[in-house]
C-alpha cells in the first residue's frame, strides 16, 4: 500500500508538472517545440506508469 501511494504521489507531480506548463503558455498563440514536446513526453510516461504498474 506504501508503495501505491508513492507511485500516485509521483504521477500527481508530473500531472501538476504538465498543467503548469500549458497553464503557462496558454496566452502564447503558439507553443515553441521543446515545450510542446515536453508536454507530450510526460504525459505518455505518466500513461505508461499508470498502465504498466504492477
């Protein structure tokens, strides 16, 4: 149970990480490429953690 409860402290972390980047850019009329792709890379590692926890 300890170790569930870590793993969904970390995941949360990385989701306020990605909320806090688009929160950021929101106003920009286009997000440069590294942002955009960092978005994108932690949103997948976050889905790989979620689905392939055992």
């Amino acid at each position: 149970m300890l170790h569930g409860a870590l793993t969904m402290l970390v995941t949360g972390a990385v989701l306020v990480v990605v909320l806090g980047l688009g929160y950021v850019k929101r106003d920009d009329e286009k997000a440069e490429n590294p942002l955009f792709g960092l978005v994108g890379l932690l949103t997948v590692v976050n889905i790989f953690i979620a689905v392939l926890w055992t």
